[in-house]
C-alpha cells in the first residue's frame, strides 16, 4: 500500500510577529532526520527539523517532496500564506530517487504560474537538506556511515529560516490580504443587448 501523499500537519504556536505573517511549509520526513538502516518492522516515528519559528507556521510533513501537487501549493497561498516554502532531501540522496529533481521541476512551473497571475514566483521557496536515502542503504548493507554533527545540521536549518524571514520583510501584501470595498447595491451593469441596426 501506498504511503499518504501527505502525512501530517503540524501548526508552529504564535510567536511575536502578526498573525498576518503567515508561511506554509512543506519538508519532507527524510530531509533532516538521523540515518538508519532500513528493516521490515516498518518506519520509525518522522523525525523532523525544528526550524523554532517566530511566528505562527503552517508545517505539512510529506513522505517526498515530489509528492506535493500544483493544488496542493495553490491551496496553500488560497487560504491565506504569503509564502510557501518546500523543504527537500538534496537531489542525489532521495529515498524516491527522483522526488527531489520532481519538486524542483513543479516549483519552477509554479513560479511560472504564480508570476502571470500577479502573486510573484517569488512567493514560492525550495530548500535542500542533505537527506539520508545513501546513508540508511549503507547501513542495510552493513557499511559505516559519516556521522554528521548536530551543529552543522542545525545551521542549515537556521540558515533556512532566516532566507524566509529575510523574504517575508520584502513581500508586498498578496491580492488576499487587502481588503475589498462593500459592493455596491446593484452589483450588476445594465447591458443594452438590443441590436437596433437589425430593426430597421
């Protein structure tokens, strides 16, 4: 069976800035976590990085980051993100072997899209961290792996974040944030649909 496209949703608690401020984040389970060797027991418990936000983020772990679809973005900037953020293995340590190639292929279509409807592609963020797909098949096999320390790890976590802070500051306000006047009370417009040159 299939593992969901989407396996949960995480809300990141309020922080300082407005609630106004708001980021969808999509990271793959697989990005950041330790290595470890796979078995038939089934996965462990995602494992993911703690980006410590300052501010209320909307976080959907997925099993592959070549799994999020164009509606899944395009939902996400619907129902009120000023950003959008995907978080993915880098594109040679996939578990899904071209998942991380597919995402970038669909943020780069997306960008496309975002900037002929006026929201900006730059609305739109890929990130990359080191993944473990190489790391957890050395380990089924019985070879050692490199040890990566936690510190560098947590840099470029904190290196991510702060690209999105540093973006969030230039973002003008999307369409959805500013407010639209009352309708007036007809809001429709009489059309004369007469065609007076055919009754003479």
């Amino acid at each position: 069976m299939a593992p969901p496209s989407i396996l949960c949703d995480v809300e990141q608690p309020a922080g300082s800035a407005a609630d106004a401020t708001t980021v969808t984040a999509f990271v793959c389970v697989n990005c950041a976590r330790p290595s470890e060797a796979p078995n038939s027991g089934g996965r462990s418990r995602p494992i993911v990085p703690r980006f410590d936000w300052p501010f209320s983020v909307r976080e959907v772990l997925v099993p592959c980051t070549g799994r999020i679809q164009p509606e899944h973005v395009l939902k996400a900037f619907e129902s009120g993100a000023r950003l959008v953020c995907a978080v993915a293995c880098q594109e040679d340590n996939c578990h899904y072997l071209e998942g991380s190639v597919r995402c970038a292929r669909r943020v780069d279509y997306l960008r496309a899209i975002l900037d002929e409807v006026g929201l900006g592609g730059e609305r739109l963020m890929l990130f990359h961290l080191p993944g473990t797909a190489a790391e957890d098949m050395a380990l089924g096999a019985g070879r050692s792996v490199p040890v990566c320390t936690a510190e560098a790890g947590d840099a470029r976590v904190v290196a991510i974040r702060d690209a999105v802070l540093r973006a969030l500051d230039g973002l003008a306000p999307t369409p959805f944030d500013i407010d639209v006047p009352e309708a007036a009370e007809d809001p429709y417009q009489q059309v004369d649909t007469s065609d007076d040159a055919n009754e003479d």
